[in-house]
C-alpha cells in the first residue's frame, strides 16, 4: 500500500509502497478515509532536535484520522467491520499504575502513533480495538478525522472552570481556536484570544472570541485589563509555547486564577513563581493528551448537541498523494486544519 | 408609603399603608421599581402549614426585586444613590461558621425578607448593603428582579457537571425552565423536561430543552431510555418536589449520575436508597438559596455574555395595586415569571 | 479439590471435591492461602431473597482471599509464579463505558467471585490477573485475604473529606469498624461510632472511635449533639443500613454535611429529603465496591506506612474444613473477620 | 506601653513607648500574652528590598500572637472580655470579590498586622473582632502564639490530596516542618524531607518525616528514587523557595502529581514548565495565608483531636525585652518557633 514515510534521519518524507500492517490479536485493521496534520507531523518533517531524539526511521508518519473498520483480529472487542471510527493515537498498556487509576493519559509505556509505531498516514493502519471510537455514519470525515486534536482543546478547557468565567486563550493555531469554541461551548463569560497572526484570529472570532490581541500591533495586558473592567482574566488556556504569551497571560490573571497549560516551550523559560502563582494562588493545570476516555465521551457530547461547530477550521483539503503541498500550506500558518484523503474519491469538500 | 401585607393569621394579602421602612447604618434604602412573584408567596398568601410555622403577621410580603438605591446609612458601603441593584433575599449574619467559611447560603442565622423580614412588595424597602448588587443601568427591571430566582436555577446546575452531558429536569416552573437555560448555557449534550403542565413544557422547549415528555401523557423513564440509547441521564436537576417525579428522575439515573435537588417534598417519602443511590454510586446534592456570593457573580457572567437570555420567561406584568390578579395569575400554572411595578410608569412592557 | 460450594437452590453449603479450576489466558491460577467471611456469604448461606436471585448454584463461594501465583495463562501479565497476591473480587469488563472513564466499580457488565463465578473457599481459584494484587512477601495472610473488604472502608471514608472534621460511623460491623481506623488515619477530628452490639462497639473504641453510642441504651443524637457543642456531625458514614441508624445520622448531620451510604437497607425506606438534604445542603454519596485501582494504591500506602492496623480486628481463624463453624461464629456477631485457612499450616494465629 | 517599633527606613528594630491602641467599633483590644517571630519579621528587621517596598515606619511589628480580650469597640461580636483568642493577621475588607467567594486570603485590600498597619510586638494591640480566633483557655500560650503560621502549613497540606501518598517537603523552617506534621496527621504513606540544616532535618524526624535528606551531603532526587521504588513523589509541598530545591522537587514529582508552593523565590528563577509541569499533566497550587477561616476551624481540628501536637517545635522562649537576642536566635536557623512574652510571668517554660 501507498504512505507517507520517514524513511531517513534528515529533513522531508516520502511517499512510498509499504507492506500492508500486519494485525495484532487485539487490533483492528483500518481502511484510511482522512487523515489531518498536527503540528507534531511538521516536527517530523523538518526533523528538527525534538524529532532527532524521539523517532526512529523508516515509520509511517501521521497520527489523526478517521476510517473504516475492514479487519479484526481475534480478540479484538468493540467496533464492528463497516463501522466509521476516529482514532486515539496514544497506545496505552492498560497495566501502569496509571492507566489503572484513570489516568491512561499519563501512561508511561504510551506508544503514539506515527512517532512511536507506525502511523496513518497510508491506505490502512492497524490500530487497537480499544483505540478505535465509533463515530455516527454521517459525520463528515474531516470533522472524524481531527477529532483527537479536538480532544486536545476539550481537555485543556474542560480542566480549568470556565463557565461563567473571563478567558484568555493565547495561541490560535487550530486547537487554540477549537479551545475558543469549547470554552464558548461551556458558557465562558468573555472570551479573549491573542497570537501573532491575524489570519488566526480571525478565525478564533469565527469560532467565538469576542475579543481578539495580536501583540504586534496591541498591548495584550492593556487590552485585557480595559475590557475586564481592571479585574484580569479568571482562566488561561495557554496553547502557544510563546515565553511573551505565557508572561502575559499570568501577568493577566486574577488572584485565584486558574491556568491551564498545552503549549510546549521546548526550553526553560524565565518564570516569576512567586508573582504569577503563589502571591495569587493561581492554580496551574500541565495537560497533556486526551483523558481516556473522559475527553472523547465529553466531545461526544459538544458535536452531536451541537455545542461545537467544527466545519468552520477545515479550511483545506488535499488528496493524499499531494502531502508536500498540503505541508507547505500547513507551514504557511495561513490555515486551520489540513485534511488529506488517500482516496480523493473520499474528499468531503473540494480539494485544494 | 404603600406595601401588600400579611396583616393576620388567615389566608390572603392587602395593600396598606405603612410606614417607611427604618435605615440601619449598614444599609441601603431602595424604592422599588418591580418585584416578582415565587412559589414561596402564594404559601404565604394561601396561609398553608408551612406559611403558619414561618411567618408572622403583620409583614410586608415579597422578596425577589429590583430597585434604586435612595438612601445610604452611615456605615453602609457599596452601591451608590442612583445605582439600579437587585436583591438577595437572604440576611445573613457573616458571624457563624457557615458565614465564615464560605457557606452563606446555609447561615444559621438567615433572615429572609418577605418572611422572616419585612419584605420587597412596597415601594421602598431597606435592606442590608451587602445584599444590594449592582446591576447594568440599561438592565430591564424585569429581569433584574428575578435574577434572585434566577440564582436558584444557577446554583442547582452548577453544582453537577452538566457540560457534555445528558440532563433531565424535572418540574418546569419558572425556576425549572431557567435550569433548562442555564444547562443548555453550560453546554449540555442533551436536556429532557418534564412536568404535568404543557405550556410549561412549552416553555421549557423555547429556553432550550431537546425533549418535553408529559407524564400524563407519556412515560418518563420510557422516553429517557428511548432517547439515551438505553443509557439514561447523566444528571438529574429536581426542580417539582413530586414524589412521582422524584422516583421517575432517580430511575432514569446512570450509575455515577449526580442529582441536585431544590424542589420541596413537603413530607417524608418513600425512598430506595439501595436502587437508587448506593447501587449505583451516585451523588446527590441538596441546593438551598444562592451559594454567597459565587452565584450572582455566575449570574452575572451568563446573562452578560449573552450565554442565557431571560426575557422569554417574563410572561404577565401587573401594577402592584393589582397584586390579587398576578397571584391568580401565578396560581393558575399557566405562566411564566409574574412581575409587578409599584409605579406602572417602570413596567418594561405592556401591563396585563 | 476441596471447595465450599452451593450446591442447590435451598440454605447451607457443603465442602465437595470439584474439578480444578480452567485458567484463562489473561488469568492466574491461585493456590488460596486465607479466605475471610462477608455478609453477603451469609446471604448465600441462608439462601434469602437476595441470594436466590443472584446466585445459581452450583458454584464455588467466597470472595475475599489472598494466595499464591501457582500458574499463568498465556497473556496474563502482571504478577509472577510464586507472588503472594490479595484478589479484587470484581471482575469487570474493561469495555464498557464505565470502565473506559475510571469507573469500574460501576462497570456494567461486573461479575463478583463466588457470586456469579465460582469464588475462593477452595484450595485453588482462576482470576484474571488484572485482579491479581501483588503484596508484600510477609504480609500476615489475615490482613492480606481481608484487604477487599478494607477496601469498602477505605472508599467510604475517603469520599468525603474527613480530615479535621467530626464524623459519625453508623455500624460497627468489621467494614465499619476499619472505617473508623481510616478516618483515624486521615486526621478526623472526632469520631463517634454507633451499634446495637457492645462487643462491636468496644472493637470501634480499638480502632480509634472517641465516643461510642448504643443506641439501645442511650439516645445516639443527644449524644452526638453533647461532644459536638450542639453542632452536630460533619460527616456520616453510614455501614449499617438500618434505618433507625441512617435517620439518626441524618438528623446528627450539619447544614453542608457530607454522608456516605454503603450499608443496604434492602427495602425502600421512609426519608425524609427536605429536612435531611435539601434543606441542610447536604452531599449524599452511594459507595459500592472499591475504585479499581485507587483504593488498592490507597489501601497500601495506608497499611505500608502504618497509618492503619487491622490486625486487631482479625478475631477468630479457623480450618476451611470447619467453615460450619467459622459462618456461626460470623453470624452470632460477636467477631471482627473470620478467617479461614485451605491448609491449616498457613494458619498466622492458632485455630479455633 | 511598650512596644518593639520599626522606627526609621534602616535595619534594626528598637524597643520604645507608643501610645495604646486606638479601638475601632469592630474591634477588640487585646493584652497580648505571647509572640513569635516569622520569617518576614526578620526581613523586616534586615530591612531588606521587599520590606522597603512593603513597610513604612514607624511601625508596631509582629504579627503572630495570643492574648486576652481586655476591652471591645461597640459593634464588636465574637469572643468576650476574658476570653483567650489566637490573631489573624490579615486583616481583610469582606467587601472585595475575593471576600465576597469564599477566597478571602486573596482579598485586594488586605491589610497584615506589622507589615500594613501596627503590629502584636506590643503590650497591647487592638484587631477587627473578626480576626480574634477563641481559643481554649488551657491552650499553652506558645501554641497559641504560632497557630497563625501553623495555619501556613495547614494550608499548604490541604490543597494537594497527601493520605495514602508519597510526599515531599522542601524547606524544614517551622512552617516546613509543621507541614510534615500535617502531612501525618492526614495520613500520608511516606514522608521525604529536604534541608540545607542537620538541625531541622532533626526536627522534620521529630515531627514525623520518615526520611530526611540534606542536598549539601545526599542527592535529593537520588534518595527520593531509591525510596520510592523509581516512582518519586505524588506532592510536593514547597516551603524553602529556594531554586535547587525546587528544581528538584519537581524532578522528583510523579506524572500526575501535585505541587503546593508556599516558600517565595525573591526572583524569577529558570523554569522548565515543558518537563516539569505539561508533560507530567501536574498540577501547582501558590499558596498564600490562611482560607479564611476553613484554615482555621481545620487547625481546631487537628490540634484538638491530638492529631498534631506542636510542643516539640516550640524551641526558644525570650521575655519581649529580649527582642535582640529572640531575634538572633531566629536568625541563626538553629531553632524552631521562638516565642517572646510582654510580661516573662506569661511564659509557659524556661527562658533563655
């Protein structure tokens, strides 16, 4: 079969033809309808240090997706064959101390998908039963396909409370803006969104902000302290990994504050402990994956209410065969989610 | 100045003259520009047991209002002369326990207006600084005046996680259909109403109920399976005080389910605490009044972003001089919130 | 081998030779050495209401033990051939929704040992290795075969927050008695025990109770309302499901208290909600079986740091050979846990 | 009277004669019976940045104390004349949003005693009714003295859930090994403290750590792995502010783990929030004074039931006169609590 591979320790992937997965007793062989680009694949790409030290080449990259059970192996419970699912990509053992006290997130044998093992990047992919999560028929497949980044956005917003409640969100990639709608979802009292790049929040008002920052040409604290009437925020979603953006968000939040952190700063960064947290009795929230499965039930509930609206960030969609072009527009930043199908035949919305 | 009175032990109110209420130096005087109607009056005004054990004639009647602050005590921080505040209801003594960690709501000492205190159907009322709060000067009094009510409908959906979830709510009065709004607000996935009354199912669909079911109609538990795949509720939010419908929402729980309750028995029942509590490990939460003052800041943040709007629920407007016909208004069932203006020039809309 | 076994639908048990059990191969053979007595063995002893409907004989009985790996099935992870293992008695799905969001304990599809699969007052037992629990090497096999039933006290006492506060234990049986150890442990401020037996009262007293009440003999809430300066209770674990017990507690319990029920009262009751929950803003929580696996890594670090003893509530040992004995001796009540040892060598204290 | 007075903007502190206290309506006057010196004391005495930014002289300093109730302002409730009380120190406004939910340790006006207005080195001083804490009249006057500090580490101890649980204290000043205390009392597993001084590391054993580690002779992290079985910690209770043991808390801090920070840092320090908090899914609480006054009635528990006794950390008793001297001591770290009585007849021990 086709797929996107790593196949050498330097910049770039290639699409190649691999041997179809082989499937484990308690797996679930999958026919890949689409598949979505996470900023993780971008590392990958460009195989900077972080991806030097934690993929090992040849590896089918990508891990979001949706497609449709055609195998089982033997012991293999849960979907049947036919069933449209979207995919979990942390592999957990189901054995840690974690994972047997609800915290399967955490698990410290976790296996990504597309990093660790094989990914979905290709015409199929075996996964564990247990990673496969039915989707209804009719959910169009890019919304299927980046329902785990969703999750993302569902746990970082889900963590802190917000209803009720004045919230920054700095950072509008694509699960910055989804963490917008989730916290509009909850009903969040005022939401503010930050980043570098109008195109971005332009988008984040799309999906909910009712005030949008770009610090280039604003002050954030400023603007934040005029339309909170001097009071500051009472949550923080941080999805950037910025030093500045983490800065202005503690610096914005109240005493009492909640801050709920995503974004990675790939360094040690200067951190004022004592000013951004223990004067003001913040509490500060490391998320990090999905709640298994509290997060997928939980976004369950905000697609098919209709809480959350999705369609609005897929922006663009590119058969499978084209992944060079749809990095390059991922890369450009000038987008929300990219979504790739192996069979254009499958596309949801014309392709790009 | 003029108020309604219980003026003796029997069943009725009059309007009267009396004199103008006593400024003690924390307080603030308000002239009383619209008052609405609750459960709790009509108990007052029917002299029912529970009015005889509780109230003590003569007493100005009323405690949900809205109002201008006219004049300050000495002592009395806050809102300033001119402001427009609303009332809690709630006297509390800031001196016991509860008071003092947080848990007003439950002081030992509460002093409600309108029954243990001279209350809010006159055209002045001196209340204590602490309970006036400040409302947006282009908010409507009508719903100023029943966000106290309103504070009910907030504390009993917030103290379970309704977000993603599914929710029944049994009884549809006006602070049922309010909890319909504030669930739907929270991002519930999915919100059942029940009650005996169509136009208030009616109702409870226009402020965002998914399903109405009538159990005169319809079986409850019937419907709630058929709708959650067999599932149930995930939260039950008890807003009638009917056996009947007690026992339909506790079968209708999920094991682990959380149920909050505020509406009155009125008389022991007949409870299965093995089925429906123990077995299935569920949570179940006795709401009282208004958590103080985490509930109006709530308040504040849902009608201000929009995230619940009020207004359908205001159904009859009445000058205070026709408090006899809104009781029977209020008594027939067939109405939402009942709201009465001292001076019929403040009504904000057409008077009955 | 030797095994207890119900062998038809009518009261009594018998010790007949079975086969030796099938391994699974996700399972470990076991080679039993202790077993404890629970009430619901009573039960099924004397064939009540319950058991009838929840037991199909014939099949093994017994459900609390600890023994020894002798044999392992082909995928069974976790312990090794010849680890001393304590049992979890559920044995749950690991599909269903519950058990995919942390809640196995309400996992729908359980299946208890020696309930609805054959149990552990045998020689051997086959259990997934999942509900293996490793302990250490010179735990007393006592304490280590009566863990599952610790569990219930630690889940009861650790839902609400017992530390610094006044708790009341309704039940002294040996679950309420090790629920009076816990809330020792956690830093309860004051702890009152109550029962209609003296012997189990003087066992709470042992276990770290303050003040205990026989309600046959003295009034239990005058009492409570004495050593609390009239304040009443923080919290109520209720283990007795006795209704004159849970309506005392409930009457002891403060406004914003906490109770805790995992006592049956095996028929509905008559309750009083307003005055009990709703009016006190009461949380009420139903407690079933233990978190699978919180209260396992909770029971260890309570007994690996000494912070609980339990080995004063090992009152009586026995021979499985004289399990006629051992149930009489559990039903007259005048016991902690009755242990009982397949091969009297094992026995940690002398035999009765 | 006499009084230990911040009398110009240079270090050093100087006995003198001060007027009596001023008594508010709210307040009362109190004959203070014992002191003790906190750490901020001595800042201020050093005169160092954060006091020349905080304080102004001339200033009574001191805050922590006991005393009698002598005389009380005419609007003052809670304890009568005669009657032993405990000091807050923070003095708060009830009237901000903080004080308004419960959070009234993070009130905008707060005013502390020694720091913002006169203090409790004195032979009088007079405080809000409110912040006068009853106490029993046998309390020894030295525990009663420190339960303000001692309400830090209650605190800091019961945000992060400790029972059953490996913790880790940094810092082993008073209020560090108070937190050890706590952490006992509620039940933790295992108890791992770290200091720079053999001297508290002694006390930490005393008041009831199971392993003490000094990073100038041992490895921090190194210890906590061995002890752990390579799991490291599940809380983190901060009380040193000093980087290194920060840094090496969280390198020790489990996935999934708490932190509570209530040492202050002066300065920002490098932060590695990627490896230390996202990526571990951790969760950090600042801690700042005392919940107002849940902190308090926890501390009656916990004192009253035995759970804590704090007469070991009880090291050094001077007469006020003997400021300097008292101070030296403080100064030197080789001590616990250092207690100073106005009158040396009040002393509850040995001077030095």
């Amino acid at each position: 079969m086709r797929a996107v591979v790593k196949t050498s320790s330097e910049p770039g992937l290639e699409m190649i033809d691999v041997p179809m997965p082989e499937l484990g007793p308690d797996e679930v062989l999958l026919q890949v309808k689409a598949t979505s680009i996470c900023g993780t694949d971008l590392h990958i790409r460009n195989w900077d240090p972080w991806a030097q030290t934690h993929v090992t080449p040849p590896i089918v990259v990508g891990h979001e997706m949706c497609g449709v059970v055609v195998d089982k192996g033997p012991k293999a419970d849960g979907p049947e064959i036919g069933q449209l699912v979207s995919v979990e990509s942390h592999v957990v053992c189901n054995r840690c101390a974690f994972c047997r006290t609800g915290k399967g997130h955490l698990c410290e044998n976790t296996k990504i998908l597309g990093v660790g093992r094989d990914g979905v990047y290709a015409e199929f992919v075996a996964v564990p039963a247990a990673n496969a999560w039915p989707d209804p028929p009719d959910m169009p497949y890019s919304i299927a396909s980046l329902q785990e980044n969703f999750g993302n956005a569902v746990h970082t917003a889900s963590v802190p409370l917000v209803s009720g409640r004045k919230v920054l969100v700095t950072g509008c990639g694509p699960v910055g803006v989804m963490a917008v709608a989730v916290a509009r979802a909850l009903g969040a009292r005022l939401i503010i969104a930050s980043d570098v790049s109008d195109y971005r929040l332009a988008m984040a008002k799309q999906m909910g902000a009712d005030i949008t920052v770009n610090p280039a040409t604003g002050d954030v604290v400023d603007t934040i302290m005029d339309v909170s009437e001097g009071e500051g925020i009472d949550v923080l979603l941080e999805m950037s990994g910025a030093p500045s953006a983490i800065n202005e968000g503690f610096t914005s939040l109240k005493s009492g504050g909640e801050a709920a952190l995503l974004g990675l700063t790939s360094a040690p960064l200067e951190f004022n402990l004592d000013d951004h947290v223990i004067f003001k009795g913040a509490s500060v929230y490391g998320i990090v994956g999905r709640r298994l499965w509290i997060d997928w039930y939980q976004m369950r509930g905000l697609l098919r209410s209709g809480a959350v609206d999705l369609s609005p960030i897929v922006t663009h969609r590119y058969a499978l065969d084209d992944f060079d072009r749809a990095f390059e527009t991922m890369a450009s930043g000038e987008c929300g989610k990219v979504i790739m199908f192996p069979d254009p035949q499958d596309a949801d919305g014309p392709l790009e």
